[in-house]
C-alpha cells in the first residue's frame, strides 16, 4: 500500500493560489502570530518560574501522551479490526468502529471523573455513578450495534457477501 | 533514517486518511475553538473588565447561555481534536524533520498549537470536576493559553490555505483528473492518497465518511451525555457530567460551601446586619428588617464558570431599592463584602446597570424557603446575567461608590 502520507506545505502555484490568496495569508498569518505571541507573554505576567515550569512539563506531556501511547494504541486496535473483520461489509465496519470509539471517548471521561471523585469530593458536584452510567453505556452500544450491524448484513444478502474477499 | 520513518508512516498508513477529511475535522474543531475563546473572552470580561465592557442583562440567562456553550463546545472539541490530530498523524514521522527555517518555524507553531490545545481541552475538561492536579493557576493559565491555542490556530490555517481552499469542497473525480498542472499533481497524488478518491469497498474496512460519521456520532454522544448540566431540555440525558440540575440543598447545586468557607458562625450570628454606606453615611439593616421591605420574586439562572447552571425562584428587597433608600442614584457601582474571611471573591464589584437593574436582588429566600447556609444565608446577591462566583453570598455590607 503506498503511503497517504500529506503535503505539509503547499506545492507550488495552484490556479486558486493567487495574489489575494497570498494576501489573506500574510495578514492571517501576522495576525495569528501576534495573537499567540500575546498569551505567550501575558504568562509569565502573572505565572511565576515554577508555575511556568509545571506547565511546560504538562505541554510536553501532553504531546508526548497523545503522540507516543494514545496514537500507537488506537492504531494498534485499528490494526486488529482489520485483521479480524468477520467479513464485514464497510458499513457494519463503520458502525462497529463508531461504537468503540464512542465507548472509548466516554470511557476515558469517565475514568478521569471517577478519578476526581475520589480526591475531590464536593458538596453537590461528582455526585453520580459514573461508573454504573458507563457499564449501561458498553451495554447499549453493544446492543444497538449489533442491532444496525444484523440488519445492514441481512440487507447485503448472502449473494453480495460470497462476492467478497479479504484484503 | 528516511527509509525508517517511511516504514514507520507505513504502519500508520490508512485508506481513512486524506487532506480532504483533515480539512472538514478542521472546519467543525475550528468552529468550536473559536465559540470556545468567543465565550471565554465574555466571561473573562464579565469578570475582569475593561474600561469599555458592556454588560447585557437581557436575556436573564444570557451568561447561562455563553458558558453552557464554553463548556459544550469545549467538550465537543476532545473527541474532535483527537481525531484530527490521528487524521495527520503520519505528518509527525516525516523525515527529515526540517527542511528550511519556514518549515522550522511552520512545524513549531503546529507543536505550539497541538500542545497548548491538548492542555487547553483536558485543563478545562477537569476544572470543571472541580479538581486541580497542576502546579500552575488554572484561570489565568487557561485565559493567556486560549490566546495562544487562537492565535497558533489562525497561523496553521494560513500557514495550510492553499490545502484547505483546494478541499474545501469534495473533490470532483472525473474533472480533477482532467485539468491538472504539474504542481495539482503533485498535490493530489501525495496528499489525497487512495483517501482522497472513493476507497475500494474492502471487507471490514470503514470508508472516509465512516470515520466522519463515527466522529460525528462520538461527538454527539459526548455532548449529549453532558450538556444536561448547562441546558435543562437535555437534563434527561445527564450520565456523565459532574453537576445534575435540581441536585443540592434547595434544589440547587453549591460550588462552594459555608464550611469551605469557613463562614458558619459568622453567618448564623443572630446580631447579623446588613451594613449600607454611602458618602461617609452609613446605615444597618437585620434581617427582620429587610424580610419587611417591600420584596421582589424573580426567576433567575444561577450559571458558574464550570459551565452548570440552574434557575431558580429568588425573593428579597431590591439592591436599588436599597440604594436609592441612601439618597444615592439607582445607576451607581457598588463594592460588596462577604463575610467569608478570605478568598478570592470576598470582595465584589457590581456594575451600575446591575445595581439598576430591577431583578437584581439581596435575596433571602431561594425556592419557597428561607436561602439554607450553603447557598448564602442570611442574605446573598442575585442579579441577572452574571457568572456565578460574583452572586456574592453571606453579605456583609453593600459600599455605593
């Protein structure tokens, strides 16, 4: 499979890159900068050397998080989806995938509430099951995507599906 | 190093990916950014504001209104932000790391913006839990960063322009492949990748608009699974925010409590006054005294920066009622005390057109009863539009400037 890896920069003249484009560019360009150049140092005005130190570390890892675990393991069960389709069609895939990566978005949610809960506890505030909420959550994606993905395989009808073969 | 990374890319590589699914992940995470640093920049105004502020009464729950969309769309834009940081991934592992000093400069302000956005997003997502595990002060950090995590936003959609305006609209297939230069070419081949035209239907595989879709629906799910704290008609659906409506003593939630602020005794002494100045002249009302002032009922929202707000019923005397007894103009600023000890919000600037404003209220009583400690007892501030930490409780004394 030839790599989807993308242009970082624009290449060269295109017939909608003209003058104004290049305009709009500048003057988005220098007014963005300006803008972040502003919060960068409005931060030191009013974070002192450890605080800003602390955020730094968290920036870092922030990038390294997502970047070094979170990707590779997302890519990781992406890979496996692909291995094992269980023949599948792209819809049914699409609705599986849509399941898991609701369940997984609410569940890492969920975690960092249950995690708060337990050091934050506050009148009024973090008061539900979150965790019960989350196994009804599992419980009803399980359900309603086996549901779409029987009746959108029923439709396909067994002639189309002898049509096709594995990657 | 080249062949490495390369191979690298490879693993990452997937029929999903393509500058067309980037360029609409960007428009819908673009629009809730920019909701996101509108809403926060009206907060912030409300409460630090400069010299030519306006400050809407009308609608009641307007604050309501802009920080459930502050803390909405900010929540929105996890599951967004995530996906289009995976839609470009592969971007990361391109060798070499830097071709020219623009390319430098370009790849920097992209690490400046998906760093400040990652913080930015999990930051806000757990203060409004509540909870602050960092060694950095949240409201001025998420403030100066929202400028940061804005500006670097505006300079990656200039420095990606050409890109974005060259699919801004689903490519046209048969069309495309006619008129091309040598640089649309290059272009399409390397950036479309088999994403950018329709994938082949492969078993098991999603397409592009699968993926659209799924982000489409985690989003929703998202959303819909915590909006109910800001927007009562999806109070049914509330499973996984921190704060449920009609929760907490008098049906209403608290955010900060007698005990937190260590003003029970004070607030429950039975000598307590009121104490009004104005011009060196001072007067002190107790609360039987204000309780037989002619009293106003309104229904107002209470709506905290966490972005949970609840309306609620309100009784008590007019605050102009109150300073027009002083022979002061209803339109005056005022400086309202607290009787909590300490804490950042012990002392309150309140704006004339709230002073003025007939449904702002001393309140005493909250939902049919007489306002229970941790809402404020004996007597708070209740006025329209404004964010919850400045509906000053436990009152001291009213100062008309």
């Amino acid at each position: 499979m030839s790599t989807p890896v993308q242009q970082s920069t624009p290449a060269g003249p295109n017939p909608k890159t003209g003058t104004g484009l290049h305009v709009i560019r500048l003057v988005l360009g220098l007014v963005g900068a300006g803008i972040a150049a502003y919060g960068l140092l409005g931060l030191p005005s009013q974070l002192g050397v450890a605080q800003l130190v602390g955020l730094l570390f968290w920036l870092a890892c922030a990038v390294l998080l997502h970047d070094g675990l979170l990707v590779p393991l997302t890519s990781l069960v992406g890979a496996a989806l692909n291995r094992f389709t269980f023949g599948l069609g792209s819809s049914s895939a699409a609705v599986l995938r849509s399941a898991l990566m609701t369940g997984a978005v609410l569940t890492l949610l969920t975690l960092t509430l249950v995690w708060a809960q337990s050091v934050a506890r506050n009148t009024s505030v973090l008061e539900a099951d979150y965790a019960a909420h989350l196994a009804w959550l599992w419980l009803a994606l399980a359900i309603g995507a086996a549901a779409v993905i029987y009746l959108l395989e029923r439709r396909t009808g067994r002639r189309f599906r002898r049509q096709k073969t594995r990657p | 190093m080249n062949r490495l990374t390369d191979a690298l890319a490879a693993k990452f590589a997937s029929p999903v990916r393509s500058t067309r699914l980037t360029v609409v992940l960007g428009r819908w995470l673009g629009i809730c950014f920019t909701v996101c640093f509108a809403t926060g920049l009206f907060s912030h105004g409300l409460q630090n504001p400069p010299s030519w502020m306006l400050f809407p009464t009308r609608p009641v729950g307007i604050y309501q209104l802009t920080q459930g969309l502050h803390i909405t769309s900010g929540i929105a834009s996890i599951p967004l932000l995530l996906a289009k940081l995976w839609s470009v991934y592969p971007e990361l592992l391109k060798w070499p790391p830097v071709r020219s000093v623009i390319h430098a400069l370009e790849r920097g302000s992209i690490a400046l913006l998906v760093a400040s956005s990652l913080v930015q997003v999990v930051t806000g997502l757990i203060n409004t839990y509540k909870w602050y595990p960092w060694p950095f002060p949240f409201r001025e950090t998420h403030y100066w960063l929202s400028w940061v995590v804005w500006g670097s936003l505006l300079l990656h959609i200039a420095a990606k322009l050409p890109l974005i305006a060259g699919h801004w609209r689903r490519a046209r297939r048969p069309r495309e492949a006619e008129v091309t230069t040598a640089a649309q070419v290059r272009t399409t081949a390397a950036s479309a990748g088999p994403g950018g035209r329709q994938p082949p239907a492969v078993t098991g595989r999603w397409s592009r608009r699968g993926f659209l879709a799924a982000v489409g629906v985690t989003t929703g799910a998202v959303v819909l699974g915590t909006a109910g704290q800001s927007f009562a008609w999806l109070s049914p659906a509330n499973f996984f925010a921190p704060r449920k409506m009609g929760t907490g003593p008098q049906g209403v939630p608290v955010n900060r409590t007698a005990a937190d602020a260590k003003v029970g005794p004070l607030a429950q002494n039975p000598g307590w006054k009121l104490n009004i100045s104005y011009r060196g002249q001072s007067r002190s009302y107790t609360l039987g005294e204000l309780g037989a002032l002619p009293q106003a009922e309104h229904e107002l929202p209470i709506a905290c920066v966490e972005g949970w707000s609840q309306t609620a019923r309100w009784r008590g005397v007019r605050i102009r009622d109150l300073v027009q007894a002083m022979g002061a103009a209803p339109e005056s600023d005022l400086l309202v005390t607290s009787l909590e000890p300490e804490g950042a919000y012990r002392f309150m600037s309140m704006p004339a057109v709230y002073t003025a404003d007939e449904q702002t209220l001393v309140a005493l009583e909250l939902n049919g009863g007489v306002l229970e400690l941790d809402h404020g007892y004996p007597a708070r501030i209740i006025a329209p539009g404004r964010p919850g930490v400045l509906q000053t409780k436990w009152l001291q004394s009213l100062e008309i400037l």
